[in-house]
C-alpha cells in the first residue's frame, strides 16, 4: 500500500518559527496536533544498507546522524525517539556497518528520514574494516542527495576527536551551501553547569556556525530542542504542504509503531 503525499500542515503548539511564517491560516485543516515530539515518536525502521549504492533514493529530507563510537548516539536517537531498541547499533560494532535508515511522519506517511551511521574511531574494528567504512561514510555525507541534515554526536568530557575534525572537513563544503548541521553535547548529566557553559563556547568556535545543543538521555535535556530544531529543518516554511514522497521499499513495510 503506497502513501498517498498528502501531508497536511500541523498545528504546532510550540514555537516553530521556521514552520509557521506562512500559511498558518492553513493549518485550521490539520487532522490532529503534532508536536516536535510526537513526530519524532513515529520512527520506525526502514531499510538498512553496507554499500551507499544500496541505500534506495529518496527526495524525503534526511538527517544523518553521526558520531564516534560510544559518544551517546544511540541513547540519543532512542530518547528522541522513544524506541527502546530502534538504534540498536552500539551493541556489536563489527556487525554495524550499516547505515540505518528511520522513517518520521504521521499516518505512516514519512516526512523526513533519520540516517542512522555506525559510530566511528572504535578501537577493536580491524583498520581495513575502518578505512573501508570511512570511504563509505564520507561518500555518504558528500552525494546522498536528499540529506538535509547532520547531528554530529560529541561527549564532551573528550571534545572533538581527530576523526570528527576529518568528518568536519568532509562535510564543510555542503554546509558552506546550506546543509544544517547541529552538534549534541551529550551525557550533559556528567558536567557540571560552569563545565557545560565552557563546553558550548568551545563547541560554538568548532561548529562553523552550525549549532550546538547540551544533551542528557539520563536527565531528558534537550530533548524538546533537538526534536523541534529537526522538525524545523525537515519543515522550513511553506514546504509543510507539499508533497513529501513516502518511499519505503515495500519489501520491508515497516510497522508505525505509533505510541
Ligand atoms: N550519564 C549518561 N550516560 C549516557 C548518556 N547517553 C549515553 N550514555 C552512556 O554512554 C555509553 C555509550 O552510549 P551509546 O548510546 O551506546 O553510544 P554510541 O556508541 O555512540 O551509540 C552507554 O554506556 C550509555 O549508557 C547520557 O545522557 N548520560
Ligand atoms: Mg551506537
């Protein structure tokens, strides 16, 4: 059963400034209220991919997720998600080269897609494994046409690493021409508040004037920021009401897991 694009523009309690500079009339004829959340509660998978020629094309705006291993990433996308077990990926590194693909969107019809790429820089991954998946993960950032956006997980405590120096520079050209790009500070719950002032102003001076968000899974920090700053990216203003291409390979037609 193909989604028919039908995507109605939601009435968003909270400010969404992006999303509602125009046509907020318009949304008189939203079915329900859909929050930032609430949005990011529908995540269901998708399709999983090796190789980036496997990964199906799509026009749905798509959110890479990246980040080296053990940094929060999939506690993150858990927590933003509500899916216990969506990002399962922290569990086998040798196993998880894959990039994961979750779709969001009301009604099953998706919206948006969150890219969900294996952590990097973990240690007992042969270096043949790790160079080859680094190839894959920069072709990734530089040619997935329809990606949006990237949230670049960082725990502060260790700063920026060298790998997501190289990632940066991978990825600076796209954002020099618009690509979003978002830096989440996670395990905020393990500074201290002067120690979390300190590691957003050093985070500010690396982001290229991308943004920078404090994350807590354990404290729900964040979580309402970075759910609406998604929304926002993947619904800028006016484009609510067109079309959104709900291509999920049928094979895998995922359950919506709607809460
Ligand atoms: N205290 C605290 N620990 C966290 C938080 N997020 C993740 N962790 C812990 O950090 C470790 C790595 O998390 P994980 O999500 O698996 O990292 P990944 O390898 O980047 O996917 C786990 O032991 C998590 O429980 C957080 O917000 N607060
Ligand atoms: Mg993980």
């Amino acid at each position: 059963m193909s989604s028919r694009p039908q995507v109605r523009v939601p009435a968003s309690p909270t400010p969404a400034p992006n999303a509602r500079t125009t046509g907020a009339g318009a949304a008189s004829t939203a079915p329900a209220t859909v929050t930032p959340m609430g949005w990011m509660h529908t995540a269901r998978f998708l399709t999983t991919a090796a190789q980036l020629h496997h990964l199906p094309a799509m026009d749905t705006p798509e959110i890479a997720f990246v980040g080296r291993s053990n940094a929060g990433k999939s506690t993150c996308i858990n927590t933003l998600t509500q899916k216990k077990q969506l990002a399962f990926a922290s569990k086998k590194p040798g196993r998880t080269q894959h990039i994961n693909l979750f779709a969001l969107g009301k009604q099953g019809i998706t919206d948006a897609v969150l890219a969900d790429l294996p952590g990097y820089g973990y240690a007992a991954v042969a270096k043949m494994d790790k160079l080859r998946w680094q190839q894959v993960m920069a072709n990734y950032l530089v040619s997935r046409e329809n990606l949006t956006g990237i949230v670049m997980l960082c725990d502060p405590r260790h700063g920026l690493t060298e790998l997501d120096d190289v990632l940066l520079e991978v990825i600076r050209p796209r954002v020099e021409q618009g690509l979003k790009f978002l830096i989440i500070l996670t395990k905020a719950d393990k500074l201290t508040r002067a120690e979390q002032a300190k590691a957003l102003s050093i985070a500010r001076l690396q982001a290229g004037g991308g943004e920078v968000k404090l994350f807590s899974a354990l404290k729900k920090q964040g979580v309402d920021e970075v759910a609406q700053l998604l929304w926002d990216w993947t619904h800028p203003a006016g484009a609510a009401t067109a079309p959104a291409q709900a291509a999920e390979p049928s094979a895998a037609e995922p359950e919506a897991l709607d809460e």
